[in-house]
C-alpha cells in the first residue's frame, strides 16, 4: 500500500473492523458526474446564466414563494434539473460504494440531502436509502390540498435553456388542479409533504438496531447545509470524510481525505483490494 497516501490505510482499517457501511452524501459525490456545484453565487449562475443576468439566487429560486410569484421560470430550473438528472450517468464511485455495502456482513445504507435520485441509478434499492430532503422524481400539490405525493415519472418538461422557462404545459395536482410542484424541502418551506422521507428515516432507525460496529463514509457533504453531518454526528461511530475543501474531522479515530469524491472512494477501494479484500 506504499503507493497510497496515509489516509486511505486507516480508511481501510476502520472498514475491515466495521459490520456496516453508512453512506452520508452531500452535493459534493455528484460533481464528478457532472452535476453542477451550486456552491455560491457565481457557481449558480453560470449553470443558469437566465437567471444570474436577474441575480436571482440559488435560495430565491428554490422556493415555493417562486412557484407562485413566477410559475413558469419555477418549474424552467426545476424542470430543467430534473431532465437534467434523469440524463446523467452516476460515476463509478457510487457502484464502488453499492459494491462495498454489498460486501458488509450487515449491508449498507444511504443518507443524503440530494434530490437527484442517483443512488438509485446506480442500483442502491429504494429501501436502503433516505433523502432528508425529498426527491425531485415525485411532485405534490403547492397548495397542498391533501398530503398525497405522487411519480414524476410522466412529466417531461420542456424548458426554454436560454429564458429559464417552462414552454411545455404547467403540472397540475390530479386531486384538486392547482400547480405541482416537486415534492422537496426547499427555502422558507412550510408545505413540503414529507411522509416519504420519515418513512425512510424509520426503516433506517430499524436497520440501525441490527448493526453493532457501522462505519461512516461522508463523500461532499459541507459544514454550508448541515443537515448530513448532523446525521453523521449523531451516529458517534468512525467516520471516513471525503471532501476537498472541508475534511477535517472530529475524533482522532477518524480519518478525512481532502480529494473529489471519484478519487477519494477509488483510494479506499485501491486500499482494500491491498489488504486482499
């Protein structure tokens, strides 16, 4: 293992020891498939140059104040996200993790504030995951009229790239005929339904109790939105973080690794294999 830095061996290590992988993932695993960064403002802007000439931000947009100020620029970038995300191919780091998980005598599962559903793409079942914040393939009503959410799968948005505009007809609740929108926690949200998510949340609670010895895998998850590294905090287990920009960690058991999620997932992997797992 001469070859690798430091990090990965007791990365390694801390694996070899656990029964169960936790995967927490922020934006940050996203990025080496292209996804764009939103961090900042000029990150944002230059995925959506329409709405950087308005200086709209990040946090002005995704909210469902603008599904009802300006309907058709909301659902453009939602719209335009969600063909976006339907389009890309996960890296191969996120197999790699689904082949680690697999590998545990307890298995794996997945906390993440993404939206993008490409844990799913990569083959993680719908069962060992929790999106904190909601999924952009399901919709609900903006009003709502009642708690019911439902697949966005027979949406197909039509966007004008250059305005930021919805051109295809808006979507509609099946119930009530009010503008949807999609069924995630967004800005100054007080209406976001998010029975999915507490689900979720339950049948990992559950998985938890039949593990003893997890061991955390954070990839892209900044100190900005906290909300995964809350999560992983609260586990108070070993953990491995991934980022380029925020790896330091809390405990000197821990062990954090300042590269891209791509590179910092196939360094562990490297790492194992050394080890002859």
């Amino acid at each position: 293992m001469s070859d690798l830095p430091a990090g990965y061996a007791t990365a390694a290590r801390l694996i070899e020891e656990a029964d169960a992988l936790v995967i927490a993932a922020g934006a940050g695993i996203g990025v080496d498939s292209g996804l764009p960064d939103f961090r900042g403002a000029e990150g944002f802007w230059r995925a959506y140059p329409a709405l950087g000439r308005a200086r709209m931000l990040f946090e002005e947009i995704a909210a469902p104040a603008a599904f009802r100020a300006d309907p058709e620029l909301a659902w453009g970038f939602y719209g335009h996200r969600l063909n976006l995300y339907r389009a890309t191919q996960p890296h191969d780091g996120f197999t790699q993790l689904r082949d680690l998980a697999a590998s545990m005598p307890r298995g794996g599962f997945v906390f993440t504030s993404n939206v993008d559903g490409q844990f799913q793409r990569a083959g993680f079942t719908d069962e060992c995951i929790v999106e904190c914040h909601g999924a952009i393939h399901w919709l609900q009503c903006l009003a709502p009229c009642g708690d019911a959410i439902w697949s966005a799968d027979q949406l197909v948005p039509e966007v004008d790239t250059e305005t930021c505009r919805l051109t295809s007809p808006l979507p509609r609740c099946p119930k009530c005929g009010g503008l949807a929108r999609p069924a995630i926690l967004m800005f100054g949200d007080w209406d976001w339904i998010e029975a999915r998510s507490r689900e979720q949340e339950r049948r990992l609670a559950a998985w938890l109790q039949t593990v003893e010895r997890p061991v955390v895998v954070e990839v892209g998850a900044g100190s900005t939105v906290a909300t995964v590294r809350a999560f992983v905090h609260s586990l108070d287990a070993p953990l491995i973080r991934i980022n380029p920009r925020e790896s330091q960690v809390p405990h000197r058991r821990d062990v954090g690794v300042a590269v891209g999620a791509r590179e910092g997932i196939a360094g562990i992997v490297r790492a194992l294999a050394a080890d002859g797992l």
